[in-house]
C-alpha cells in the first residue's frame, strides 16, 4: 500500500470510499466541514470530486463519478438551498 508522510505521520495515499467499496484516490480524511466552514473534532470522509456547497462522502447519494449530470445538478441545487439557509438562520443569531 502506497503511504505518504504527512505532518510526521504515515498516512495511506488512497482512503477507502463506502460509495464505491473500494479505495479511490479522490477520497480523502478531514477535520474541516466545508458545508458549516469550520473544524470540527471528528474526521470525515471528503470527495475530491464532488463541487458545489457539499462534499462530504456520507452526504452524497452516489459515487460522484457514477452520476449523471441531471443528478449531479440536482444534488447541487438541493444543498444550495440548505447551504443558504444555514448561513441566513446564522446570520439572525
């Protein structure tokens, strides 16, 4: 198995993506919510591939390269919406 040193860690190069069941080189670890813009303590799996407002692995209905493109678009539109809501509702507080 190909690693890399990150950070003075050995970390796997490819992580383990459950939309394909399988290890892809577009999956990857992290701390950081796009979708909230901010950290967070537990690591999420992250599509390198997905674009728009969402890319976390466990959000995205299918693997984003098995998508078609009306399917890609609705997704996109449906987490706008929930993206711009969030940011609304925090921006009354």
């Amino acid at each position: 198995m190909t690693q890399i040193k990150f950070q003075g860690k050995k970390r796997p190069m490819f992580e383990y993506c459950p939309k394909l069941d399988r290890k892809c080189g577009f999956c990857a670890k992290s701390k950081y919510n796009s979708f909230e813009d901010k950290y967070q303590d537990k690591e999420m799996l992250l599509c390198g591939l997905a674009n728009g407002f969402e890319n976390r692995v466990d959000k995205l209905p299918g693997c984003w390269k098995k998508m078609t493109n009306p399917e890609k678009t609705s997704f996109r539109k449906k987490t706008k919406t929930q993206y711009e809501m969030i940011k609304a509702y925090q921006e009354i507080k």
